[in-house]
C-alpha cells in the first residue's frame, strides 16, 4: 500500500463510507426523528402563510447565529425555563433546520409562550427598549410586510396544549413561563 | 491566458489566500466588535448575522483551503519527484474557486444561507465550488500519477484522503433540503460536514503539511513510519463517526449520540500517535524554534493542536457538554484548530516555501517575528477571554441566572476577544507586507541579474 496510491483511496473511501453509514444513513431509518410530533405538526406551515414568510426573514437575517431551537433536558436549560425539552419530531418540518449551535442569544424553541405580538415587534425594531443591556442588533430596516411576517413566525413557535401541560406536571411548575 | 511557469500555481494560491486572510479575519474582528456595538455597521447587508456567517465560511473555504491547496501544489510534486501535472489548470481553478468564493461572500451578505454551519454558501456556490475543487483534486492525483519516486511519503497518504474526502463530504453536507425527510436527518447531514469539514480536510492537510515540514526545517529525518501509519488510519478511521456529537443531549435517538461520542473519544489515539510522532522527531531540535519562525510555527501549531484535541473528547463527553454547549467556550475552540494549529503550520509552509519559488529569502526576519509574536499572544487572550466566559456563563444558565443577566456579565470578556482578535488580525498584515516586499523584491533582482549577464554577454 506503500506504493499504491489507489490502494489508499479505495481504503480511505471505504472508511468514509462507514461513517456515512453509521451517523448519516441509519437515521433514516429512525421513526423517532422522521415522524412528527404534535408539536411539529404545528411547525408545517402553508406555504406562503405568515409563518412560513416570517420564517424566510429568521433564516436570511441569520437570527439562528445567535439563537438556538434546541431544549435539553438538562439543569442549564430547565433552570432556564426553556420549556418542553425538544423532540426529534419536532424538527420534522423544520428544513433547513434552525438548531443553532450558539446563544448569544436566549434559546426560540417556544418564544412564542413568553412574550405577546407587540413586545415582540418592539422588541426587533429597539431590542434595548425591551431588554435593557442587550446585544441584539436593531432590526428596524426590515419592512413593515417583513416584520409582520417574522412576529408571526415567532409567536407560532408553541408547543401544543397537552404537551405543554404534560411539561408543567413534570416540573411541577404552576406559575406562567417568563423568561424575562 | 493562464501561466505555465513552474511553482506559479503554488506562488499564486498562497497570494489569494494572503489576501482572503485579511478579508476574512476583518469580518471575524466585525463580528467580534457587533458584541460591544450591536449598532455598528448594523444594516440589511452587514448585519450581525450576515458578517459572522461571512466570516467562518471565507476564513475556511478562502484563506485556509487555498493556503492548502498553495502547499500541495508543491509538496505533492516534490514528494512524487515530478512537476505539477498541469500548473495552467492549476492557475485556472484558482481564478474560478475566488470567483466562487466571491459569489458566495456576495450571497450571505444579501441573506441567502443554507444555514449549514461550515456549509452556508446557497446549493448554485455549493455546486460551483464542488467543480473547482474537483478540478484540484483531479490536477493533483495526475501529478502524484506521474511520479518517479515510488514510495509514498506518509504526508502524501494525508493530502489524498483530504482531496478524497472534502468533495465527498462537501455533497452530503450541502444536500438540498427538500430532499432530507426531517430537519434532525439534515441536522446530522450538515455535522457530518461541519464535523469533517475539520477532521478530513483541515486536520488531515494540516498534518501532511507538518510531516512534511519537520524533516525538512529541522533536517532529521521522521521518528516513526510505524507510528504514522497508525495516526493516519486511526484519524481516517474515527474522525467520520465524530458529527453527531454536536446534537449531543438534544433530539437525537441515544444510539446516534453514543455512536458520536465513543469515536470522538477514541480519537485520542490517532492524536496521541501523530504528536508522539512529531515531537520524537524534534528530539534534540528544540533550540532551533529560537531562530527559525517557520519551525517555531510549525511547533506552536502542534502543541495547539495537542490542546483542540484534549478539549475536543472532553467536550463529547455529555457532562462536560451539558455546561460549556452554547456557550462562549465553544467559539474559543472553534479557532483553536483552524487558527491556533493549521492556520500556523500554513503560516510556516508559505515562509518555507515561497523563498523557494521565488529564489529569494523572506524580505524581513522581523515581521515573521512580529507575526508569530502577535498571532500567538492575540490567539492567548482571544481564546482564554472565552474559554473563561464560556465556563461563567455555563454554570450561570445552570444556576438560573435570568439569560440577559448572564449576557451582561460577558461583558469585559467579549472585550477581552475582541482585543485578542484586534491582535491576531494586525499580525496578518506583517505576513501580507513581507509577501508583498519579497515578491517584489524577487522580480526585481531577477531583472537585474539578467541585465548583468546580458551586459557581460
């Protein structure tokens, strides 16, 4: 093999297959990830609706560099009040996926329980009127079509009524979710 | 139209990636900044999130991949004992992959992203890029065919696989999204590129560079054929299994995250094989890193990559994940392996190389030296300033500290990056300035010489 770069590459192909088998092919097969939930049922919005419009802004103004759609059950997001941990069904609608990898920002995955239209809509157009100390740019040069659109967006970003009350049993929390 | 010249392929990829270096880093030090002033340079086209996206896909498609495709347009020849298969297609596909680059800087500053980390370029600069890098790839496994020396070098092993692998990888990454069933399915298709996009490309060419450049710089010869072979199966063999590590505690079924935590894991052997292997070879060549900068690149570049391969496995590990996932610390570790390690050795590769093709030294000693200084002491205060506030503001989330609290306790660390970052940015320019001087300088002497020997004629 020393001698033989073909040799190499047929290996070196072979391994990469495997990889590609194990993390990006079986999944395919994963009814957990590919059917879903009642909660992403939600998210599979009409085309040309509001919330799928509002959706385009999300993505082309790149709101998902600084905040995730991913809740973990895990202390640093329940003690955050993050809400109902996210399900692999819940994505199903969601391509291109807005996961996020970073918060510099707070966690969407349900923004929609925690604030109403016009905070949101004050909040993108002067984000330190409504949280003093914030970083977020302005968003004031998005038209008014556009604003609209992006609000209705996040306000459709909620879990359904059972699986949120299903949530409040578990964490046997009674008082409304606020995450300032 | 396009030059025959020997070396010129290699000569002109360096100076492209020179040149997208500082475009890169100054998106890099924009977005840095936007964390002090979210209203500076705020608009529908340089937006915050527009600038960052700019910033990782241009530091990584344009400045490093083209500082590596320079390298092996001259170590692949002089390791197979040839000359470039074509250095006419090889000029071509570098005026081709910066017109693909520039469009898709031009696309993610007018909002069109697949939103892919490591892959944001839209599918029509997706599908252009896959034929530049394919004309590369196929320029260079023509040349390692023509060769006349028949071993290959263990370096060669590496710029194969990585040739073989980044397209491939290119494709499963940045597969249209109407076609993926769910949005995790392409949640774990985008890892694979973002995760691979590392480990089979930058990692692996990296490597190959420093195989290469430690014989070389130190004129010893390689500690352990043995031990090379091992870290290059080893690193083909786990880093593929590694993307699902980064939907770790989220929407993933267990099976999935463990068949991505175990081979990030074992990834500590083929790190192990390949530093044991490096540093057996500098045995006794120490002393030499005080004097030469590339050497001392090459050297700050592996005990970089040392450390981004202990955080990595320990960032897999889902206890450690659960406190630092999200948070500043991440940032940190991102720049370690593409700055801290492979942007060094690429640093060193052109200082060892470019003197080569243009005949000449390196025009000042002192700005190599300013450029090691700064890049170092800057990517030093960058990359603690976040491993810090990552680490505070991981245990603040888990505390409950209300999210805008915890946002303004980042404050005198995201100040802390951005100077780091001011630092490691300003070192650029050194290396941009002596390029520019020993290029010129190169021309100028080989004119005069040629005027000498036609007035001796």
């Amino acid at each position: 093999m020393e001698r033989k770069p073909s040799a190499v590459l047929i290996v070196a192909l072979i391994l990469w297959t495997f990889g590609v088998a194990g993390t990006v092919i079986l999944p395919l097969f994963d009814q957990e990830i590919n059917s879903a939930t009642a909660s992403g049922e939600l998210r599979n919005y009409p085309e040309d609706s509001a919330e799928a419009r509002g959706r385009e802004v999300y993505i082309q103004n790149g709101c998902q560099t600084c905040h995730t759609q991913f809740v973990r059950a895990l202390p640093a997001d329940t003690n955050q009040n993050l809400g109902p941990v996210s399900q692999g069904g819940d994505y199903k609608y969601d391509l291109p996926h807005l996961l996020g990898s970073n918060r510099t920002g707070p966690d969407l995955m349900w923004v929609g329980l925690k604030y109403n239209e016009d905070w949101q809509r004050q909040h993108l157009i002067d984000p330190q009127s409504t949280s003093p100390g914030s970083i977020m740019p302005s968003f004031d040069y998005l038209s008014n079509q556009e604003l609209d659109d992006l609000v209705a967006y996040l306000m459709s970003l909620k879990p359904t009524e059972e699986r949120l009350e299903e949530y409040k049993k578990e964490i046997n929390l009674e008082k409304p979710l606020d995450n300032n | 139209m396009f030059t025959d010249e020997k070396w010129s392929s290699s000569k002109n990829w360096f100076i492209a990636a020179v040149f997208w270096i500082i475009i890169g880093m100054s998106m890099g030090l924009l977005t840095a900044t936007k964390q002090i002033w979210p209203e500076l340079l705020n608009n529908r086209w340089t937006t915050y999130g527009h600038v960052r996206s700019a910033h990782v896909m241009l530091v990584i498609y344009a400045w490093l991949s083209m500082a590596y495709v320079g390298s092996m347009f001259y170590m692949i020849p002089k390791l197979a004992k040839t000359k470039v298969y074509s250095e006419k297609l090889g000029n071509f596909a570098l005026v081709f992959y910066n017109i693909v680059i520039l469009e898709g800087f031009f696309a993610l500053l007018f909002g069109q992203t697949e939103v892919i980390e490591y892959g944001e370029f839209p599918l029509w600069v997706d599908v252009q890029l896959l034929v530049a890098i394919g004309l590369v790839a196929y320029n260079l496994f023509k040349t390692v065919g023509q060769r006349t020396e028949k071993m290959l070098y263990v370096s060669l092993w590496y710029f194969l696989g990585s040739l073989l692998w980044l397209p491939l990888t290119w494709i499963v990454g940045n597969f249209p999204a109407q076609w993926i069933p769910s949005g995790v399915q392409q949640g774990l298709m985008g890892w694979f590129l973002g995760h691979n996009a590392i480990g089979l490309w930058m990692t692996t060419v990296g490597v190959g560079q420093i195989y290469y450049l430690l014989p070389k710089l130190t004129g010893r010869p390689l500690y352990s054929h043995q031990l090379s072979m091992i870290g290059f199966w080893a690193i083909a063999t786990f880093y593929v299994w590694n993307g699902p590590h980064h939907l770790m505690n989220g929407p993933i079924p267990g099976w999935i995250s463990k068949a991505g935590v175990i081979p990030s894991i074992v990834l500590l052997i083929p790190v192990w094989a390949v530093l044991a292997n490096f540093w057996g070879t500098m045995k006794g060549s120490w002393a030499q890193t005080r004097t030469s900068v590339p050497l001392r690149f090459t050297m700050a570049g592996t005990i970089f990559y040392l450390f981004a391969c202990l955080q990595g496995p320990l960032q897999a590990l889902p206890s450690v994940s659960s406190v630092i996932k999200f948070t500043h610390w991440t940032v940190g570790h991102a720049h370690m392996g593409p700055f801290g390690a492979f942007s060094f050795t690429s640093f060193a590769a052109i200082y060892y190389i470019l003197p080569k093709i243009v005949g000449r030294e390196m025009f000042s000693k002192r700005a190599m030296e300013a450029h090691f200084w700064f890049s170092t002491v800057g990517f030093l205060v960058f990359a603690f300033s976040l491993w810090i506030a990552g680490v505070v503001q991981g245990f603040a989330w888990i505390e409950g500290v209300p999210f805008l609290q915890t946002v303004l306790m980042m404050e005198p660390y995201v100040q802390g990056r951005a100077i780091g970052g001011t630092m490691m940015y300003v070192a650029q320019f050194f290396l941009a300035w002596n390029m520019y001087k020993t290029i010129k300088l190169a021309k100028l002497e080989k004119k005069q010489q040629a005027q000498q020997q036609a007035a001796t004629a």
